[in-house]
C-alpha cells in the first residue's frame, strides 16, 4: 500500500489496517512541521485537584506515561497528534475524497483536544512492582474470558483492534461493559462498593462513576417505562441490569473514545482497562472557565482531602456513628469551629408562673447533676458521683466518649458541622451500663483527672450553684432607657421580694417579671422610634459573660500562682476573656476556631495537667501533648456549653432587614413583650389555630411538616417581619431503632424546602423556556443591566432628529407585605397554568469548587503553599437538580456537553468547577404531581407558635424557595390583565 503523493491522517493509517512496525510505512514529510504549544491545564482546577489526588496528567501525558518505549514512532504519532498546523486543503476534485479527509482531519483535530483537554488523577499510592504486574495480568485474564467467552456476545462476535475503526468502537464498548461488571463481582467487602442508607443519595454499589444506576442481580419482570427504555443498549451485562440511563458510559463508548483506544495500538485495551478501573477521569466543558466534568472513577463528592488520610476503602465518613467506635482521624484545633448559630433565635424558658428563667437551662448537666447538699459543718470539698458525671461532659475523650476531636458527625441527627453535646446520657449508659444489683454504674476516672481535677469540677459545682444570674444580668445588662419607669418598678420588685421571708432564694436568683415594654412603645414616638434601640449593647453583653464564667470556674483552672516569669498568675484567665469578647463581637457568619482561643496561654503554668507522677520531673513532648490534649478538652467545653448556653438562654439574638450581619441581643423578657403584639396580629390577619389532632393527622399524611416563624426587626420603627423557617430539618422518631432506654430513635427527616425542590427546578425550566411569561420579574441584580441597556436602545433610537438627551431616573418603591397580600385561589389557578410538559425528568449533580476568593488571594499564590497540607483551602461541595422535560428533544452535541442535562444553562456561569454527575438519583415527575405538592404548601401550610399549630389563611409563606418565583408569576400576570 502507497501513500505517496496524497495527505493520510494517523487515523485513517490504523483504519485500513496498517502497523507501524510493516515495511509499509508513510512517507516522512520533507519539512519537519512547526508544533504549537500544548494546552496547560487550569492552574485553579489542578489545585483543586490536588486536594483529592496525588498525581494529575493529561490523557496525553497518561497515555505516553503507559506505553512501552520501544514504541518509538506510535510515541511520537501521539505526542504530535493535534499540535501541528492543518495540513493545506486538497484539490477540490473529486469532492468525495475532498469531504472524506476534511472530516478525518476534524477528527484528528476532536482526538487532539480530546487528548490535551481531559485530565486522569490517579489516587492509588505508588506500590511494589510485581504485585501491579499480577494484578494487571489477572484482570486481563478476565478480561479476556469476558470478552471471547465469559460476556453474552460468544466467539463468533469478538473483533479486534486488527478490524479498523469498527473493531476499536466494539472494543471500546466491550472494554466499559467489562469495568462495570468487574467491579460488581469484586463484592461488597470490598471499599468499592456503597452501602443502601435511608437517607443517602443513590443506589448500593460500587463507588464507581460508571456503576451508577446499575443494579447487580435480575431485572424485575413487567418493567416499563423510561428506566426499561432508556438502559438497554447493544451489549448486555451478565448478572447486572440498567435502572437509570448513565451518560458517563454512553459518552465513554461514542467518539473519540475508540479512536483513542485504536490510536493506542495493541496496548490498547489494557492501558484502556487501567485507565476507567484505577483512576478517575475528567473532561472538560467548552461552557464557563476551566470547568470539568468527571465521567470515571470514583466520585469527587465521597472523597475526602488527601491530608486526612487517603485510604477511602477504610473510612466509614459516609456512615456516622458514635461512641469509641467512630473515631475517624484526628482534627487540629484549627479545624474546630464554634457553633455560633445555636445561639440564635432561642426562645424563653418560663416557669410555671409565666416569668422568663434567667441562668442556664434546667437541662443544662451543671443543673441536672448538682453537688449533693452538705450537712451543718460539712466542708465542701469532697467530689461525689455527680461530679463524676460532670467530668464526662468535660473531658469526654478521656472517658472513650463521642467527642469534638476524634468522632465522626453522625449527620442522621444533626445537620451541624459539630455534634451538640446538651444531652448524652444515652451515650454515658451504652458506655457504662449499669449492673443489676447496684443502683448505679461504677464509672472508673482516668487516673490524668484524678485528685486536683475532680476537685475543680467540684468546686465548679459548687460555684454556679451559688451564682446569682438573674441579679448579675440586671447589672450588667439593664432594662433600655426607653422603659426607665419599668425598670425601677422592676428592681423595686426584686428588692421586695428579696426581703420576703416567703420568696426562696433559687427563684430570686433566676426570676424576673417582664417589663411592660408595649406600653412604652405605644407612649413613644413611633416616627423616632426604633425597635434595635432596645437591644442590649455588645459591651454589656460581654462584661456580662466575662463576670458569670468568672464567677463559676475557679481560678485554679487557670493556673496558680507560680507561673512563668514575666508573666502574672491571671494570664491564662485575661487571654480567655479577651477570647470572650472578641467571640460575641464576631458578626453574623463569621466564625472562631480552637486554635485562635488558645493562642497565647501557657500550659506549663497550670498544675492540674501535669501527671502527679511526673510532677517533679521535666516536661516531655509526650507529656506536653497530653497535657495540650486534656486543656483543649476544656476550653472547647467552657464555649460549647458554657458560653453559648449562657447567651442562648438569656438573650434572644437576631440580625436586622436593615443591617445584614450585625447581630443584636435582646433580653429575653424585652423580646417577649416586642413580640407579643405582632405575634396576636399575625395570627388575627395570617393564621388561624388547627387543632392538635387534626394538625398530627394532616402531617401524618403528606410530606410536607410543619414550620416555626420568627420575627425579624425591620431596623425603623416598630415593625418586624415575619420570616418562616422552611430549611430547618426536624427530627422525626419512628425511622430507626430503639435506643437505649427503649425510645424510639430519633433522625433527621427532610426539609419543607428540600420536598418542594422538585417543584422549584419545574418554575426554573419553565423559566427558562418561556421567559415572557415573567413580564419584568427579575431575579438577581444582575438582570437590570440587561433590561435598562435594551429600554435605552429603544428609546434613544426614537430620538434620531438628535436634540437633547433625557435624562434616566432610577426609582426604589416597596410594595408593602407583597407575599402576604396574594390571594391563595387566585395563585393556585395561575400555578395550573405554568407548565407546559406533562412529564418532567429531575437529575441531581454535585459541584466541587473552591472559595470566591482564592483566585484573588495573595497568599495562594505562593509556591511554598502548595505541597504543605495545612495550607490548602477547602473545597465546597453542593447539591444541584436540573429539571428538562421527559422525553427530552435530543439535539446534536458533543459528548462533553451530553453529560449533564441543560449543561449550557448550568456551566455558563461557573468557573473552576467540577461537575460530579448521580444518575441514580433520577427521578421522574408528573406535572399534576408537583401541581397538588405546590397547592397543598399554599393552601395548608401549617406553622407553629409555641405549642399550638396555625394555617396560613392569607398570601404565600415566606422562607419558601417557591416565594420569589411564584410572587414575580403572579405580578406578571397582574401587569398583563391590567
């Protein structure tokens, strides 16, 4: 065969058969052609890369990492593919040969980006050589018995490499087939494989890209509909059916996969074999900036950063459990946040009078387990069980409990970054149970805690016992200057009942009467008035936490009085109230680390840490580790469950419509005369009461909860906002199994928000599709410029005589309560009206990317960061659905766009993104369906106040992630019919 005189590409060589190793070979050119510089990938998107895998090449770099170098030419033939100019166009006759090279050098051109464009992470470590060789070999015997013998195909059907282009596509095809069944027989010991969770996304399976929406066994008989249709495809796998389409493998099994499978030679297949079973693969998207989208290998999303272990098989993240047993890794103090918003929109405890209980919860385990009462010349000083019991909730890591340092989140029960830790006596009575014949367990104390420290728990006891809160709260945080004459009325009232023979102490301690605040307000003047001017200052808010935990923990804990040189004995302690007040001035969602509270404290100063054993002799690492391990075990509880109930159960804190982060804080008893009125309000206008059975059997019977409302201060004057909480997940008994005292387990059932998604994602494609229908609703800020640039088109070129310009005015009106005023009959008739499709598809997809701001950060910068652990941010990691039409209108696309559904309108926006497709969450919806799930939410959509629950009779909730979009349909409307 001659090719001499006529252009052939590389493809077209391998297609009609000829090797590289014949005698037959091209002719070289003549001049050496110019090679333009290869693609670089994103630097952004390697970094982010990096946090998950070791190794990231380029498929062109993998490719000729894996080829044996005694394929010299079939190494340069790929290291060229793509890099140079375009050959010269040929000779217009005869126009079939002309249109069959143009499109051979278009493919050269789609296998060239294709090569240069894709990257493959590898995250196995590197390991002994022989043992990857009889791996590599064992599976490519089976690879060979699946394909010539063990698949469905038999004998007569195998083709090879040999076969040109057709041979590579049924290889190609053969070889994601063999993958997918391979990893199901590899069985579920394996750390491959996924297990079913009542609330997890996805099937049980392989942990595998290619193995979602698969299921191992046999189809069920009778099957119908999209899920039957979609799945089956030419070749089928043995002992494993199609649930859901995966696009991952159709596009995996289209061009230019079996070009680059035919371009690899005759080790194709195995390096094609290596290549979807031991690394993860991700293409790129023409759409956005240095985008991805992974289509092998396990998903991004159950990964976690390489600085906290890369063994995956053996990390049990996905599964939360507690107790001794959910030790996962070690976190650094720096890893360790606060959970700041538990102590936002606390409601009042009262007592059975009706009067606001200062001080901490009677749930609190300082108040559940006091020192037990002396008798008449008893010293206090000797630790009974109950300090033992308080000791547990200190220092639970020294007793094997579920703790903040080394346990993993069990994320069925809360939706926090960190376990609170109120409650644990269910966990103390796993640990320890108790021995029939005794009344009590026999708990053993860490010899580390014994003596001085029991002592300090002890004498912790005894000091909050003795605590005043509700007088030290009137002192430091005294009623506002807008009710002076309740507030002397107020502390008369104490004085009195303070000399009352008949008041106990415990109630004069924690008890106040709530001042009369709406009469106040109604003698003010409502135009000067302002609701924040109630609130208590942020200085007062902290002198008065820094004189309560003062008060209550004893100074020893801080150290005595023979510390270091050059500093004094209350070093530690000022450091520590410093941290409290730089931690209340923190704004809405910032946030303090561990790290940053123990900046500056001296551990050698503090007696109680060191061992009594190794008391007299010199600090050791190991010694100074233990003791920094001990310390932080307190500290971190002196916050937790300190400081933060102490604000929570004293203070109502909220943040403003008119200033967005600032937080405010409300006494309790001042919050509740506010509030008060505005609460009869709503429920005469908003609300009216559902009967507690009626209520539980409505909720009994559909998806959808129950919400709470709070109130959000406005910022002028006296009005407040209500705001529905729709994101919050409430914990339902009934889903798992009994505890250990014989309740019912409690978990975490799904939010109102995350129930209507589905309806939500319907308005947006509908949106999308037929935009006119909005009127001028907009969305986002972004939308004006668009809107204002196209009315100053129109109207400038009205005026084409020229004279003077206009002049274009921007004018801000508010429609007063705009959810609340929609009719609720007049909203669920335009809702039949919106779509347009009778059935809808729901795919879900995960985005991985990094902060906002590190692109623009200086320090990120710095080539010293890079390899240090420590400094590498953190990724984001969110759920996203897109709802298309079902069956979707297919259009022509390349397969880097076919993997995500409505990708154009999903990745345009994103930049340094990875896109991790679950094509087993697919879901399938009926219009109807979502019709009566969006009606119910507006017509039934109950709310609780207290103990009693309301339905909203008037206007649509707000909180919902309906409201936006429903409230600009329906004032579209309105702007059409008037």
């Amino acid at each position: 065969m001659s090719t001499k005189g006529k252009s052939v590409s590389f493809l077209e060589l391998d297609s009609i058969g000829t090797t590289w190793g014949s005698k037959e070979r091209p002719e070289p050119p003549r001049k050496r052609p110019r090679l333009v510089k290869e693609t670089v990938p994103n630097p952004i998107t390697q970094t982010l890369l990096s946090i998950y895998y070791p190794q990231t090449l380029t498929l062109r770099q993998y490719a000729l990492s894996k080829l044996p170098k005694t394929s010299r030419i079939r190494r340069k033939k790929i290291a060229a593919l793509g890099l140079s100019p375009s050959s010269p166009s040929p000779s217009p006759a005869p126009a079939p040969a002309s249109e069959k090279l143009s499109a051979a050098q278009a493919l050269e051109q789609a296998l060239g980006t294709l090569l240069d464009t894709t990257l493959v992470c590898s995250h196995d470590p590197p390991s002994d050589i022989t043992s990857k060789k009889e791996k590599s070999d064992y599976r490519w015997e089976q690879w060979v018995g699946f394909s010539q013998g063990g698949g469905t195909k038999g004998d007569e059907f195998h083709v090879t490499l040999s076969d040109g282009l057709k041979g590579a596509i049924y290889s190609q095809s053969d070889i994601v087939d063999f993958v997918i069944w391979l990893l199901f027989s590899r069985g579920s010991r394996s750390g491959f494989f996924r297990e079913k969770t009542k609330t997890g996304n996805g099937w049980p399976g392989p942990r595998h890209l290619l193995c979602d929406g698969f299921r191992k066994g046999v189809p069920p008989q009778g099957r119908s509909g999209e899920m039957a249709t979609t799945a089956g495809h030419q070749h089928q796998i043995p002992g494993v059916y199609a649930v859901h389409q995966n696009s991952c493998v159709k596009v995996l099994k289209e061009a230019p996969w079996p070009q680059f499978l035919m371009l690899l030679g005759k080790e194709g297949e195995r390096i094609m074999l290596d290549l979807l079973l031991d690394c993860a693969v991700f293409v790129s998207v023409k759409e956005g900036k240095g985008n991805l989208v992974q289509v092998s290998g396990i998903p991004v999303s159950e990964l976690q950063p390489r600085s906290l272990g890369t063994d995956f098989a053996a990390r049990k993240d996905l599964k939360g459990i507690g107790g001794a047993g959910g030790e996962n890794q070690k976190l650094s103090p720096s890893e360790i946040t606060f959970a700041r918003n538990r102590m936002l929109y606390a409601r009042a405890a009262l007592n059975a009078k009706g009067l606001v209980h200062f001080g901490l919860r009677h749930i609190h385990v300082l108040n559940r387990f006091p020192c037990q009462k002396l008798a008449e010349g008893e010293e206090a000083s000797k630790p009974d069980e109950s300090t033992t019991h308080v000791m547990m909730y200190i220092f639970p890591r020294q007793f094997g409990l579920h703790n903040v340092f080394t346990s993993v989140v069990d994320r069925q029960q809360t939706a926090q970054k960190f376990q609170d830790y109120t409650l644990r006596e269910d966990e103390i009575a796993k640990k320890f149970p108790k021995p029939p014949e005794e009344e009590r367990p026999k708990i053993k104390i860490p010899k580390r805690l014994r003596g001085k420290t029991q002592e300090l728990v002890y004498k912790l006891q005894v000091l909050h016992k003795r605590c005043s809160y509700a007088e030290m709260l009137q002192y430091y945080c005294p009623l506002p200057r807008q009710l002076e004459p309740e507030q002397k009325s107020q502390s008369s009232q104490l004085r009195l009942l303070a000399r009352s023979s008949k008041y106990s102490q415990k109630n004069r301690k924690k008890t106040l009467r709530a001042p009369s605040t709406a009469a106040a307000i109604t003698n003010s003047d409502s135009q000067s008035y302002s609701l924040l001017d109630l609130a208590t200052p942020i200085s007062s808010i902290s002198a008065f936490c820094q004189a309560v935990l003062s008060k209550i923990i004893p100074n020893d804990f801080w150290g005595s009085s023979d510390s270091e040189e050059g500093h004094s004995p209350d070093h530690n302690k000022s450091v520590f109230l410093k941290q409290i007040d730089a931690f209340i001035r923190l704004r809405r969602f910032e946030s303090m680390t561990l790290h940053h509270l123990v900046q500056g404290m001296k551990l050698s100063s503090i007696p109680w840490l060191a061992s009594p054993a190794l008391s007299s002799h010199k600090c050791s690492q190991t010694e100074l580790n233990k003791r920094k391990e001990i310390y932080l075990e307190f500290l971190y509880y002196t916050f937790d469950s300190l400081l933060i109930p102490l604000i929570r159960s004293n203070f109502y804190v909220t943040e403003s419509s008119a200033h967005r982060y600032r937080l405010f804080f409300f006494r309790h008893d001042v919050w509740l005369s506010v509030t008060k009125p505005a609460l009869t309000c709503l429920k005469a206008k908003m609300f009216e009461e559902v009967k507690g059975a009626e209520a539980v059997k409505m909720l009994e019977g559909r998806k959808l909860g129950f919400s709470q409302v709070r109130l959000l201060p406005k910022g002028v004057g006296s009005n407040l906002r209500p705001i529905m909480n729709l994101r919050r997940r409430v914990l339902l008994r009934g889903l798992g199994s009994k505890g250990i005292r014989g309740k019912q387990k409690q978990m975490l059932g799904p939010s109102i928000n995350s129930v209507l998604g589905p309806v939500n994602s319907m308005l947006k494609f509908e949106k999308r599709e037929r935009p006119g229908r909005l009127g001028g609703g907009m969305f986002a800020v972004g939308d004006i410029y668009q809107r204002v640039k196209g009315f100053r088109a129109r109207v400038m070129s009205k005026e084409k005589g020229g004279g003077k310009k206009k002049k274009f005015y921007f004018v801000k009106v508010d429609v007063q309560a705009a959810f609340d005023t929609i009719p609720q009959e007049a909203m669920v008739k335009l809702l039949k009206k919106i779509p347009g499709h009778g059935v809808y598809k729901e795919s879900k997809h995960v985005e991985v990317s990094l902060p906002l701001d590190y692109e623009h950060n200086p320090a990120n910068n710095d080539d010293t960061n890079i390899d240090n652990p420590k400094n590498k941010p953190k990724p984001t990691k969110r759920w996203h659905s897109t709802t298309t039409s079902f069956p979707s209108v297919t259009t022509t696309t390349s397969p880097s766009t076919s993997i995500l559904p409505q990708q154009d309108s999903v990745t345009t926006t994103k930049k340094n993104t990875l896109f991790i497709p679950s094509h087993s969450s697919t879901k399938l919806h009926t219009s109807s369906s979502l019709l009566f799930l969006a009606k119910e939410h507006i017509t039934q959509n109950l709310v609780k106040i207290g103990k009693k629950y309301y339905r909203q009779k008037t206007g649509i909730p707000q909180g919902s992630v309906l409201s936006s979009t429903l409230c600009n349909y329906f004032y579209a409307d309105l702007q059409r019919s008037q």
